[in-house]
C-alpha cells in the first residue's frame, strides 16, 4: 500500500497481491525513490552510544544534524555540527549549515543512494546507533520512515532498512563537503 493514489487489481475477485501507486512507497523491498519525489530530508536525531559525550555548554550536537536533498532543483542544503578542537571544549562544537547545487553527476549520486533507500517489514531492537530518520515528498504527500534498526520501538507508520539509509546519509555527508 502507498499514499496517494492507488490501484490495485484481482484476477480472482480476492484481494489483490501487489498494487502500483502514484503516491509514497509503503511497500516492503520497494525503494522510496518512486515517480513525484521531489524532496528527502534524512535527519539524525542523536543517541546511541557516542564517545566521547558532547560536553555541557556546547552549541550543538555532532549527533544531530540534517541533510535536505531537493531533485527537482538539483540542490542539497545541510545543519551540522564540526568540532573543531578538542572533543573536552563547548567552543570546539561550532554549528555548521549550508546549501549549494549539484551538479548532474552529484544528482544522479544522490538519487541512486535513495533509490537503495527500500521500505522494511523488519523490527529489529537495535542500541548503541543513533536515531535516524528519511522524509520523503513528493507535490501531494509526505511520509516521515524510521530507522529499522530500531524498529521494535514502533514510533513510526514505517519504516526503511537501515543499511539503505546509512548509505544515503553517507552520500550526502559527502556531497555536502565537496
């Protein structure tokens, strides 16, 4: 089933077994990356097990951070946080944002990360990782999918493998420094 429009059919008055959309993909082992994506904004949300620990006082957290991947404008804006200088001194963590446009290679790197991006039926109970998660829109909807490392916590209608998604954070950590 995805959002949006969709049609599904049976050949045998039963319900049906697979369904083409026109909307977000909430399909297990099928790639978010459909027809009308417009926009993916994978965001950490911090924890896990991280040493050393963000001192107190610090400006922001190097857990916590966003990349904003634009395909219809070929751009990719960030929020993140560098440290600096030593990982003991508030002023080392410096918050650190940005936009700039890709170029078409750089484009089509970003898109072949999400379309490895794919919609998980696991639940799995992961620790010591920290809490990512990818929203997906296109011009009619937007569905927010968690991390399915942490997937037995059930805080989210669904949810990607995780894999996929620390490939796409990867890319675009990489894009965003070049």
């Amino acid at each position: 089933m995805a959002i949006g429009v969709e049609t599904c059919t049976s050949t045998n008055g039963t319900l049906a077994a697979s369904c083409s959309s026109e909307g977000l993909e909430t399909r297990s082992g099928n790639s978010v990356l459909v027809p009308g994506v417009m926009k993916a904004v994978f965001v950490s949300k911090g924890g896990g097990n991280v040493q050393p620990p963000t001192p107190a006082g610090a400006p922001c957290d190097p857990q916590k951070f966003s990349y904003a991947l634009d395909l219809a404008a070929s751009r990719l804006a960030w929020s993140t946080c560098t440290v600096t200088g030593d990982y003991q001194s508030p002023s080392s963590y410096v918050p650190t944002a940005g936009e700039r446009a890709l170029t078409p290679t750089e484009l089509a790197q970003a898109k072949a990360a999400l379309a490895g991006v794919i919609v998980s039926a696991r639940r799995i109970c992961g620790a010591d990782k920290p809490t990512f998660e990818l929203e997906v829109a296109s011009a009619q909807d937007q569905l927010i999918y968690g991390d399915d490392f942490y997937g037995c916590t059930d805080q989210y209608q669904q949810y990607v493998v995780s894999e996929g998604l620390d490939n796409f954070n990867t890319t675009l950590g990489a894009l965003a420094k070049s």
